[in-house]
C-alpha cells in the first residue's frame, strides 16, 4: 500500500470519527462481500459514499486479525508461511480501498 494511499485511508478514518460516521454492521454494505459481476467489479450503483468508511475500518481490523497468527508463527519463516500469508491478507480493506481510489 502505497504512503500516500494509507495516509488518506488514516485522514477519512479520522474524519469519520471526529463525524460519528461508523456503522457497526456492515451486512448491507455492498463493500463487505465480494462482487457476483463479471471480473468482481464493485457495484457502483450500490455504493453510497457513507459505505467507505466502515468498509475500510472494519477492513483494517480484519487485516490486523488476519496478520496477528502470521507474525506469532513459532516456525522458521519461509516465503509460503510469511510472504504468501500476507498477500492474501487484507481483501475487505482492498477491495474499499480499490474502489475508493477508483472514484478519484
């Protein structure tokens, strides 16, 4: 993730704090689930704007849960248990995030 990408997701965050903006369910969030269009395109007519925000914050905490075993791993670190396992970390936070930036 690119410095100025993850500072911007950090400024919305806190935004959205400081503006009460958090949804603590995100069932009817069309960011939460992966998309059934063709090549997964996000369902632009769908989305609304307030949709980002707990989007990527629930995507950051899952990306940490997801990492927290990877990092804790007693076995010898190889490129299979560290550097693949996190590759496929983080899909909720991508996914927002893709799409976010996508709408620049």
């Amino acid at each position: 993730m690119s410095l100025r990408l993850c500072f911007f997701a950090c400024a919305l965050l806190k935004l959205a704090q400081i503006t009460g903006v958090f949804a603590a369910d995100l069932k009817d969030n069309p960011l939460a689930a992966e998309s059934g269009l063709p090549y997964r395109y996000p369902p632009f007519d769908k989305i609304k704007d307030e949709d980002f925000v707990p989007a990527i914050e629930a995507g950051m905490r899952e990306q940490l849960k997801e990492i927290e075993p990877i990092a804790n791993n007693s076995e010898k670190p190889t490129f299979d248990n560290t550097i693949i396992a996190l590759e496929r970390t983080g899909r909720l936070l991508d996914r927002a995030e893709r799409t976010f930036s996508n709408l620049n």
